[in-house]
C-alpha cells in the first residue's frame, strides 16, 4: 500500500507551525494527567491505605514528568543512537547543526532516555514530599500507554521509524512526494515495509493499557506499591523486543553483537527490573501507599 500524503504540518500560527508531532505529545500528557487524577481520586483503589499524592500535587507532578519526558527523550536519542549530536554542539560547522540536540521539532525522542528521565522526576519528586516512590510511579505508569499510543501514531504520520521489508498484503512503502520533497529522497527506499508505529501503538499503547488498567480497576493491585510499575515495564519491555523483529534498525546500529538491536538491549534490564518489582509487590501484604 502506498503511504497517504499526511502533513506533519496541522496548521500555521504565522511563523509557528502546529505539528502534530508536538500535539500528540500534548494530547498524551493531558488525557494521562486526567486518567491519572482519576485514579488518585478513587479512595477504593487504595484500601487499606490512601493515595500517595492528592490533586494538587498531582498537577504539580505532571509537570515535573513532563520535563523529564522531554529532557531525557531527547538526551537519551542522542546518547543511545546519534551520539554526535554533542559533539557537534561545539564543533558544528553551522548554528543549526549545532543546536541540533535541542531542535525538538525536528523528531527524535527515545523512549527509553524518557523513561529515565520520568524516573529520576518521579524519584525527586516523591522525596521532596516524602511519600512512597513505587506508589507514585504506579500513578504515572498507568497512565503511560496513553502518551505512548499517541507517540507511535505521531511517528506514522511523520513516516518515520518504519519497519523491516516483507510482503504481508499490509505492507506500506514508506515514500510519497512529501517526503521526497522534504528529504530529496525516500530514506525508506520503495520497498514494502511492516508498519512498525501501528504494531507499536497496539501493543505499547492499546494492549498495554488494558493490562495496567485491569491490574489497577480489577484486581486493586495499587494496594501492592510498585506491582504495577512492574507490569508496565515487563509488558513495555516484551513488547518491544518483540517488535524489534520487524521494526528497522537504526542506521549504524545494524550489526549489534547476537543480532541483538538497540531497543531489545535496553529493553532488557527493564523486563529484569520489573519482574523483580512484581515479585517484591506480590511477597508483601497491601500496605498504606504513603507509608
């Protein structure tokens, strides 16, 4: 099939044009904060203990995470796959290249760096207001697959992070007279290609939300502080290696040892780290989130 001819462009505001690249973003953090205030709400939720945060602080928590998604998904790009981006901060023949690292719009976040950086505000956060670091994780990585699932839809429009070659009557040839417009060229080639974003946005974001929000509706397993951090990073982390098979390898990181690639390596200790949460929650008796 042929690729549609999407602008990642919306609309122009004058100068400043709306992609829908900086929307979803938009709309994954807005429905995740409203998902999230939902379950912080919900007192039942949290028998025999109480919510870790009230309202206020999660609104005030959002925009920590969300300058951490931001940060680290962009220094995480950078560090795990285009690693010259800091050089050229100081050696970039112009001021574009230069600042490259902090051209946002351009594309190129990596979901791993924001996960880090989600980590590290989540960290900082629940010790500035002494409460239980593994019950405010659990908030935020229940609402995650909806930022998620809005991020693999943006790539799509954008035609990019596409798939392996194959012949499945699905297949999308990644190349229109937009992008040959844009680029000069097809990246992709002419070739038919898995629609990697979609399985992604499936599984990433659709699947992997009804997971956590059985865990948490269902089966009430906030009681039990970081079980659904736990479950978000094993399912994150399969689901990723899974469809590394069929997604494209970054350009220079297609010759890894084993036939390993970059997102099944980092995906790795994340399947490792959540299975140890999930074990550890399990062992335990439901206790207060705030304790």
């Amino acid at each position: 099939m042929p690729f549609p001819e999407f602008d990642p462009v919306l609309i122009h505001l004058g100068p400043l044009p709306i992609r829908w690249y900086a929307l979803a973003y938009v709309a994954g953090i807005v429905l995740g904060w409203i998902y999230a205030a939902r379950i912080v709400k919900t007192e039942r939720l949290w028998t025999p203990g109480k919510p870790p945060i009230t309202g206020p602080q999660l609104d005030d928590l959002v925009l920590w995470v969300t300058l951490g998604i931001i940060l680290g998904g962009r220094f995480g790009y950078a560090l795990f796959y285009k690693p010259e981006m800091f050089g050229q901060l100081f050696t970039g023949p112009s001021w574009g290249e230069r600042l490259e690292l902090f051209q946002l719009w351009t594309g190129g976040m990596s979901f791993h760096g924001g996960l880090l950086g989600c980590t590290l505000a989540v960290v900082l956060f629940s010790r500035r207001l002494k409460v239980s670091i593994l019950s405010v994780g659990d908030v935020a990585l229940a609402a995650a697959p909806i930022g998620l699932c809005f991020g693999r839809l943006a790539n799509f429009v954008n035609g990019e992070l596409w798939g392996r070659t194959t012949d499945v009557p699905w297949a999308i040839r990644f190349c229109n007279a937009r992008i040959e417009q844009v680029y000069g060229f097809c990246p992709a080639g002419n070739e038919p290609r898995h629609p990697s974003q979609l399985y992604e946005a499936g599984l990433e974001g659709i699947l992997l939300f009804i997971v956590l929000a059985l865990a948490v509706w269902k089966w009430k397993l906030l009681r039990k502080p970081g079980y659904v951090t736990g479950l978000f990073l094993v399912g994150y982390g399969l689901s990723r290696a899974l469809l590394e098979n069929v997604r494209q390898p970054d350009v220079g990181l297609d010759h890894l040892p084993f036939g390993l690639t970059m997102g099944m390596m980092l995906s790795t200790p994340m399947i490792l780290i959540g299975a140890w949460l999930i074990h550890r929650a399990w062992k335990r008796p439901p206790v207060a989130a705030a304790d």
